[in-house]
C-alpha cells in the first residue's frame, strides 16, 4: 500500500518529526512502523529533538543539515545510513536560517530555496542540483509549502497559478491541496517519496485523492 496515515504520540503534523528520499527515510523515534514509503528508515533525533523535519531537507544524492548539529550527531546519522547500505552524504549549511525542512522543497532534479537562505552555493553543492530561489504564493517558507518527488509535487492551495513554474523547476507535474483537514502548509503533515507517502490522520479522503494525483500514483 502505497499511502499511510498516521499520528505521533497524538500529533498529526507528523511532516515537522520526519522526511524521506528515494533512497532513505529519516524520522523521529516517536514514529510507529512506517512501510509506505518502501526505503529503508532510520530512526533518530536532532539536537536533542524529534523535530526531524523542521532542521532537514535532502534528496537521493545528499541529506542537508543545519551547521549546529553536532560532528558526534552527523557521523553517527552517516553510520546508520551506512549500516542501511545507503550511499547518501551527509552536509551541514553555514547558514544563519536552520529549519531547512521549511525552507528548501527538493527532489532529484532541483531545489527551490528560500530568499531567508544566504548560502545558496552551499545548497546547490551539498544537493547536487540546480537551485532556484523564490517563494510560494507569497511565503518565503517554500519547504513549508511543497513537497516535491521524482514523480510529482502537492503545493500551498494558493499557488494554483504559480504550477507551471514549478512544474518546470521540479520537472515534474503537480497540484495544489491541503492536509489535516484542510491545513495549507503541506509539509506539516505529508513526508513522501516516489513509491508511496505517509500523513496524518486527520487527513480527508478527499484531500487523500489530491495527493495521490499530485504525486503521480492516480492510474
């Protein structure tokens, strides 16, 4: 099954505790067993947070982290990627702005980057793809307001006329739509990568219909 839903200890903004790639799923220990995603998850905390997807942003190539995470943190990250045989690096960014999960929104093809960034060279290097920089429908939050696979991306439900841009900086089709019943910022409750996703539980069936054709998994 390709979409999951669930809660975190009662919390359903379950995309601030976790993110995932093609290639690996980084969550809070909080998590129940995830499989809907089908990658390997490592389950971890971040300067002494569960707040997993608020510091990180990545993709198959790199997992981004923010420059205050500790050297014993990042090696012990990069062990256990290991350990999961998955050949991703780790980069932290020497960058003022920390909750990276709020400010870049990536796939494998490129990175749309917050204006709040500064090192934008640091993005493009550690991620290994093309970086554009701009908002979302009148937010510099861009991670905040996308979740961009390799096969699709679900936008802020006030982008509607922005889907053509980012259709053309993500190179892939998306949506607008919403999550825990109706809530706009849809990284808060959606972690997904191209072979499923998971969401919290007070998501609609409807916004579920959304998001599976946003995402490319409507037949």
């Amino acid at each position: 099954m390709h979409v999951q839903q669930t809660s975190v200890q009662g919390e359903d903004f379950i995309g601030l505790l976790g993110m995932c790639s093609d290639r690996y799923a980084i969550l809070s220990k909080k998590f129940p067993k995830i499989e809907a995603l089908d990658t390997p998850v490592i389950k971890t905390t971040l300067y002494g947070t569960n707040l997993i997807g608020l510091f990180c942003a990545g993709n198959s190539n790199s997992l981004l982290l923010p420059y205050f995470i500790s050297d014993e943190e990042a090696t012990l990250l990069e062990k256990k990627l290991k350990e999961n045989d998955v050949d991703t690096t780790i980069g932290r960014l020497k960058d003022k702005s920390t909750a990276l999960g709020n400010l870049i929104a990536c796939n494998d093809k490129a990175a749309l980057v917050s204006p709040m960034i500064s090192d934008i060279k640091g993005v493009r290097d550690i991620l290994g793809v093309e970086v554009v920089q701009g908002g979302i429908a009148g937010h510099e939050e861009v991670g905040a307001c996308c979740v961009a696979t390799n096969k699709g991306f679900l936008v802020h439900p006030d982008a509607g006329s922005e889907l053509m841009e980012l259709a053309s900086i993500f190179r892939v089709e998306g949506l607008t739509g919403s999550v825990n019943f109706g809530f706009p910022f849809v990284k808060s409750g959606l972690i997904a990568n191209s072979n499923g996703y998971v969401t919290g539980s007070r998501t609609t069936g409807i916004e579920l219909g959304r998001i599976d054709e946003a995402l490319g998994f409507m037949d």
